[in-house]
C-alpha cells in the first residue's frame, strides 16, 4: 500500500472516529448524562459502540465501498464522470448498508431508530459521504492544478533559456559561417574529408540557427540534421558507432517540431556508449499507428538504473520532454533495452 494511501485511510478513520464521539456525546447530553452521571458519565464504551462506534463504523465501509467502485475501477476516466457516479452511488449504497446494519441489531435483539426515525440513518451518512467526496474531489482538483503550474513554471524557465539560447545563436551567424569557410579554404586539397567534415559542422549551425526561427520542419530535415550529427560522431567512435534508421518514406513529409531528435541521440551516445570500449549501436525506429508519429531511439549502451533521476541531470531531455508535455500532452517513456542499454520513446 502506497504511502499516500495509507494516509488517506487514517485521516478518514480519524474523521469518522471524531464524529463517532461526538454524536455520542451530544446523545448522552441530551438525555441529561451531565446531570445523572457527572462530567465523565460519556465514557461508557459499551453505550458508545452500540449508540454510535457501529453506526459511523458501517458509514466508514460504506465510503470505502463508494470510492472502490466509483474512484478506482474508473481511474482511467474523466474527473466529471467519477463525481457523477460516486454521487449516484452515495445514496444506492448508503440504504442498503443501513437495512444490512438494522438486520444485524435485530439480530443480536439492539435497539435501533425505527419508523420516520430510520431516516436519520439514510440523511447523516449520505451527508457524511458527501462532504467526505466533496473534499476529496476538491483536494485533487487542487493537487492537479498545481502540477499544472508547476509544469507551467519549467516551461517558462525552459522557454526563457531556449530563447537565449537562440539569442546567442543568432549572434553574428554569418561570421560563424566565414571563419568555417575561412578554415575550409585554408585546408589543403588533398585533406578533401576534412573539408567535408567542416562543411557538415556548418550545416548543423545553419540547421540550429533555423530550429530557432520556426516552430515546425518536415522529418526529412530532422532526419539529415541527426545523420550529420552522426557521421561527425563516426569520425570520432570510428567502428566503435553503428547506427540504423528505420522510417518509411511516406513518414518524410509529416512536421515535428526542430531538434526533437538531436538531443534524445546525443544522451544516447555521450551517457550510454561513450564509456563503452566495445562501443554500441544507436537505432532509431519512426513509425504511426493510431494516427501518431511513435519514436523510439534505443542504444546498447549501459543503461540507467534510476530512470527518474535522469531528467535532473541535463538540460536535453529536460527541455524535450517539457516541449513534448507543452505541445502534444505527451512524455518521455524511458525503458530497458533489449539485451541491454536504454530505449527512449514518444508519440506526437
């Protein structure tokens, strides 16, 4: 049982407990207790449970009863409809806790309120039940919107350093663009790979200058941006790096947004294979279904064993899972690759 629901449970014994207490309190008083039997005359334990303890006690499964049925088999649906529910289901089960309960006191021969009195037994429960969901479905409508301004706060705080990063980048491109052909033309002829080298080192400038300027590109230039970035990192890991795409061509034209792809490969390389010897292999797999682009860049590096930790580590996942919960209300999913490393999947 999780901490939280454990929590839960004890605040809502201790609620009904109170009451329990304090309706018997207020019968004793009533019949004049005070006067026939003193000040601690209410601590009579036997009274207390037949009087009141069995009453709030059947009200006390009778809450747990509604929020099985009405909270947790429908998880998996809309706040609105668990209210509506549980609101239809307060009253259904409030009456036949109260006959199961008066068939238990007729058995053992207790008393109990009968005729236009049983109605006490339907009104304080259900008004009981109601309060006590009325609070919960508050509590987690707080709970929910303040993860919500939460998430809103990181976005701010990640938007407002995506922008000046772009600010940065945006500074003097074109001198960046002439020390590369500068260095290109300085190079020999014979160095001809060098050359190329330098040209791909431009391109990816260029390609993160333009990720600063538009909000969408066709996976077709995500796709070479990524290769380039790769073919740059073979030149380092040698045969130490093997890398397989698979997407079909009619995938190439769909839009996402700039450098979706980049930062979630380079975790791959720098966090999972860079330690390696032996190096590894990076695949990446594009694929839709349900009318979804699903994404899943998987390596056969060292994996990670607290997946949760990782998005305090770098600023790259960080921001890419953000942009994916901002944009498509979706995240990052961070699993155990097959037969070892990390997979990294997403649906936009």
């Amino acid at each position: 049982m999780k901490t939280s629901t454990r929590s839960s449970v004890l605040i809502i014994s201790i609620f009904y407990a109170f009451f329990s207490i304090l309706y018997h309190v207020v019968l004793w008083y009533n019949r004049n207790g005070y006067e026939e039997e003193g000040f601690f005359g209410w601590i009579n334990l036997r009274e207390y449970w037949y009087v009141a303890g069995m009453p709030y006690l059947f009200y006390f499964l009778a809450s747990i009863l509604v929020w099985f049925l009405g909270v947790r088999l429908l998880k998996n649906k809309r706040t609105l409809i668990q209210i509506i529910v549980v609101a239809i289901l307060i009253p259904v089960i409030v009456y036949f806790v109260r006959e199961g309960r008066y068939i238990l006191l007729d058995y053992m021969e207790l008393g109990r309120l009968r005729g236009t009195g049983e109605v006490w037994d339907w009104y304080i429960p259900t008004l009981f039940l109601m309060f006590q969901f009325g609070c919960y479905f508050a509590y987690r409508y707080f709970l929910e919107n303040q993860r919500k301004l939460r998430v809103e706060g990181e976005l701010r705080h990640a938007a407002l350093k995506s922008e000046l990063s772009a600010l940065k980048a945006q500074l003097n491109p074109h001198f960046l663009y002439n020390i590369f052909n500068t260095i290109s033309a300085s190079v020999p002829a014979k160095n001809e790979k060098t050359r190329h080298l330098i040209a791909e080192l431009s391109d990816l400038f260029r390609y993160q200058l333009k990720a600063s300027q538009v909000e969408k590109v066709p996976l077709r230039e995500e796709l070479e941006f990524v290769n380039k970035y790769l073919d740059l990192e073979k030149e380092r890991f040698q045969e130490r790096l093997e890398v397989e795409i698979y997407v079909d061509d009619n995938l190439k034209d769909e839009m996402i947004p700039p450098m979706l792809l980049q930062p979630l490969v380079e975790n791959s390389i720098k966090h999972g294979l860079s330690s390696l010897i032996e190096g590894g292999k990076i695949a990446i797999r594009i694929f839709k279904k349900n009318e979804k682009l699903h994404f899943e860049i998987s390596d056969t590096g060292v994996g990670i064993k607290d997946k949760t930790s990782v998005f305090n580590k770098g600023i790259g996942l960080t921001n890419t899972k953000l942009r994916l919960e901002k944009m498509y209300q979706s995240t990052l999913n961070l699993s155990d690759n097959t037969p070892k490393g990390l997979k990294i999947s997403f649906a936009i």
